[in-house]
C-alpha cells in the first residue's frame, strides 16, 4: 500500500515513475548551476511554479514541505549581498560589509536559483514513494537490489524520527531532565535520538540480512516499474523548461557561465 496521502497518490504527477522525476530533477539543477543570472533563474522557477498545481499538494502541505527552502534561499542570497563579489557601484557600505550593484544581482541570483532547484526536486520526491522508487531503480535503472533495498529501509526509517524525538521529550520531561537551557536540551536529546537510530539501523540490518537481503542471487519483484509515454512527457517538459530558460538568459544578455568565473 502507497505511504502517500489518497489526495497526492491521485495527481498526475504521482503517478509517474519515480525515475523520470529523478531525471527532471537532476536535469534542471544541472543546467541551473551551470549560470548564476537572474533571468534564467526567474524563468525556470516562473515555468515549475505552474507545473507545481498538478503535483496534488494543497496550500498547508506545500508551505510545510517547503518551509525550509523558503528560509533558505533569502539567507543564502542575503550573504551574497553583503560578502559577494563587489561590482559595479558602491551602494551601501558599513565597516568591512559593502553592498554594490553586483553583489546585489547576484545575490538575487541566488535566491531565485536556490528556489528553482530545490522546489520541483521537494515537491516531485514529496509525491513519490519510497516503495515506487525502489522498484523504479531496480527495475528501471537496474541499480544493485541490496543497496536498493538498503536504501528504501533507510527511507521508511526516517519517517519514525519524528515520532521518536517527541518519545524522547515527553520522556525527559516526565523524569524532570527537560527543562535545562534550550541549547543543552537540543543537544541532549539530538544525541539520543542519534544513539536510538544507530541501535534500531543494526537491528534493522541484521534482520534483513538473516531474511536473505543481502544475498548475491537475483531478486524478484512484486510490482513492475513501467516506464513509458507520460514518463517521457515529464522528462520532455524538464527538458523545455530549462532549454527556455537558457535561451532567455542567452536572449537578454545575462547569460553568465559559471566557468568563465573561474
């Protein structure tokens, strides 16, 4: 049984092969990191936004979901604005921080590359399942079935940490050890959930290597991975949406190969 929600397993998204989004993801970050310009960037993340309304997440799961990029992405272009390359004229300055026109487009740059790499790779994997992704890189791709394997009981474990870090607060509170400074408690507990997960991931690994996971003879496979007409379509499109990205930025000037930084 899929581990998605019945509203996300029904989109048209979900119901494509794991390995064709795999493959959209790793093709769009690729020609996104080979230029820092804002254009491309801007056209790329204009271009999965509307894409982002097939993907079955309504409001709350897709703000929570992402939450993090959205964090992520102004920090990481704030620190290019303020310590980036300097270029162009001098806009603020203050002590050993300066500000110019240059640092500031790339620090824009920035944050709209981190955004258009990051979103469609957390939506796509958000509407995938650790089961179907598995199949798809045994079958598919044809990857090793004990590091598949491996891999997937990984996956189903991380979805248990959560349960267990509010095991472990409740526990302490209960026996009067949680009310330390908020940093000492973080850390604490960070590193008995590290000890509990290393304790359960042995268990785990010497269950499934006495059930014979680990063995060398081919395995079969409950449910077939195709890979057919809409998978195609879905690489199709991550090829067209960085293709008009990259002529866009060719097409305004600001085309600006990474390379020739160095």
């Amino acid at each position: 049984m899929s581990a998605l929600l019945p509203e996300i397993r029904d989109s048209a998204i979900a119901r494509v092969n794991p390995v064709a989004k795999l493959a959209v993801a790793v093709f769009l970050s690729v020609t996104l990191l080979l230029s820092i310009d804002v254009v491309s960037a801007a056209v790329a993340l204009l271009l999965v936004g509307i894409l982002l309304f097939w993907s079955g997440l309504d409001a709350r799961q897709f703000w929570m979901r992402t939450a993090p990029l959205w964090l992520a992405a102004p920090f990481a272009g704030l620190t290019t604005v303020l310590y980036g390359e300097d270029s162009g004229a001098l806009l603020w300055e203050w002590g050993p921080v300066t500000v110019t026109e240059g640092s500031l487009t790339l620090g824009v740059a920035i944050t709209l590359r981190v955004l258009a790499i990051g979103l469609p790779s957390i939506v796509l994997f958000a509407t995938t399942d650790p089961t179907d992704l598995a199949d798809g890189l045994a079958q598919v791709l044809r990857l090793p079935a004990r590091f598949v394997l491996g891999g997937l009981a990984g996956m189903r474990m991380i979805g248990l940490f959560l349960d267990d870090w509010r095991a472990l607060g409740q526990a302490r509170r209960a026996r009067g050890v949680g009310d330390a400074h908020v940093l000492v408690r973080l850390g604490t507990q960070a590193f008995a959930l590290l000890v509990l997960a290393i304790r359960r991931g042995s268990k785990l690994a010497t269950a499934m290597e006495a059930k014979g996971f680990g063995s060398d003879i081919p395995r079969t496979w409950a449910r077939p991975s195709r890979f057919g007409v809409a998978e195609a379509v879905v690489i199709l499109i991550g090829i067209v949406i960085a293709t008009v990205s990259v002529a866009a930025a060719v097409a305004a000037g600001t085309w600006n190969f990474i390379l020739d930084r160095a």
